[in-house]
C-alpha cells in the first residue's frame, strides 16, 4: 500500500512560509494540503487561490486544495489556474456530485471527495466511482490542533472494504489528528494519505517529525 504525507498547510509559520516549505520538501513530504475555508461552511476563514498560486511557485509537489466552502462548483476554475492538482470538496456542500466531479476533472485537475465525521459513508457510496480520492475528516473541520476522533478509524477500515468490493483504485485520505501514536492503524486500516498539520509544523523540528511520522506508519526506523 503506498503512504503518502501530505502537510497541512494550515499549521505552517506564514511569516516564512518559503523556508517552511521548502524545509519540508527537503524531509520527504509527498503533496501539500491546503484547507480553503469560507467562515461559512466552517466557522474559520483561510486563504483562496492567491496563496495557492504562491505556493504552486515554492514546490513542484502536488497541491491537493481542499474546499471547506459552500457552493463550491463557483470556484473550481480558480484553484485550478491558480495551481492546484487535486481539488477535494465536501459532499455535505454539494447537490451534484456527479457534475462536480466532471467540472473538477474538465478543468485538468483530479477530483476529491471529503466526508465530515457525522456523514455516513452510505451517502457517498454510489458515487465512489467518480472521484480519484475520498477524504475522511477525523476531526470536525474549521481547526488546527484537535484530537483524532477514535471511530474514523472504523470508516477508513470500511471504505477501504468498498473499495475492494467495487473494484476501484481511489485514494484513501484522512484528516486530523494525525501523529506518529496513530499513524501504523490509520495506514494499516487502509489509508494511503495522513494530512497532518500541527504534528508537524509545531514540533520543534518539523522535518524530524515528518520523518518519524512516516516511520511511524510504516513501521520501520528513520
């Protein structure tokens, strides 16, 4: 199974945001997510594409954007030119999934589908197909720092299920929460991607951390 790391932007020193990127690159990290977040959806305001573009000029890693607001077919276009390589919605925000998926994916970039931790896996099940990449929130969304919610791990186990019994090659993402005390569960139940925030930029020496995170999923010494 592959594991992919994927730190949170949100967790970063924006004061130095260049340095702090490319401290991480430098440690190993596979993609950077990104939390877009509308104060609407989620009661927190982050940043839109302009901060996107400026990173997409700091890394050429994947830049998974994940879309914490409402009506977000509106924006699609943006996050797209403004560099992001994944764009991850809500299915709670979203009447559409289907037509979603196909904007996402008209407009050169792969789609995603995230789930807060009260939505049933059952109402993104038959649209499973459409998406290349299924984030589960193991945290309720809108803030840095909060504590894994233990039964996430019993969602990640059964989407991964689905996956094997639709046949599908989807990605498996998780959010929030993530450290090196969980991470082996979390990958073994079937994730492939641990965004972690705070656990990595707030350590004292957040490339260390990515390290030991990663060998902490897989198992294995640094």
């Amino acid at each position: 199974m592959p594991l992919i790391i994927a730190p949170s932007l949100l967790s970063a020193d924006f004061s130095s945001l260049k340095s702090q990127i490319e401290l991480i690159d430098s440690a190993g990290a596979d993609w950077h997510h990104l939390d877009v977040m509308d104060g609407r959806f989620v009661p927190n305001i982050t940043f839109g594409p302009l901060i996107v573009k400026t990173v997409r000029r700091l890394t050429d890693k994947p830049l998974d954007v994940h879309l914490m607001i409402i009506q977000p077919e509106k924006y699609i276009p943006a996050f797209r030119s403004a560099g992001a390589d994944w764009i991850t919605v809500h299915c709670e925000t979203v009447d559409d999934l289907p037509a979603l998926s196909n904007m996402i994916r008209t407009s050169g970039a792969k789609p995603g589908l995230s789930l807060n931790p009260e939505t049933a896996l059952e109402k993104v099940t038959p649209y499973l197909k459409l998406f290349d990449l299924v984030l589960i929130m193991s945290v309720h969304p809108g803030f840095g720092g909060q504590v894994f919610i233990p039964d996430s791990l019993k969602k990640v186990s059964a989407l991964n299920d689905l996956r094997h019994s639709q046949k599908l090659d989807f990605l498996i993402s998780i959010d929030g929460g993530i450290n090196p005390s969980n991470a082996r569960a979390i990958h073994q139940a079937g994730a492939d991607i641990l965004v972690a925030g705070s656990s990595i930029y707030h350590a004292p020496e957040p490339a260390a951390a990515l390290k030991n995170l990663r060998a902490a999923a897989l198992n294995s010494k640094i």
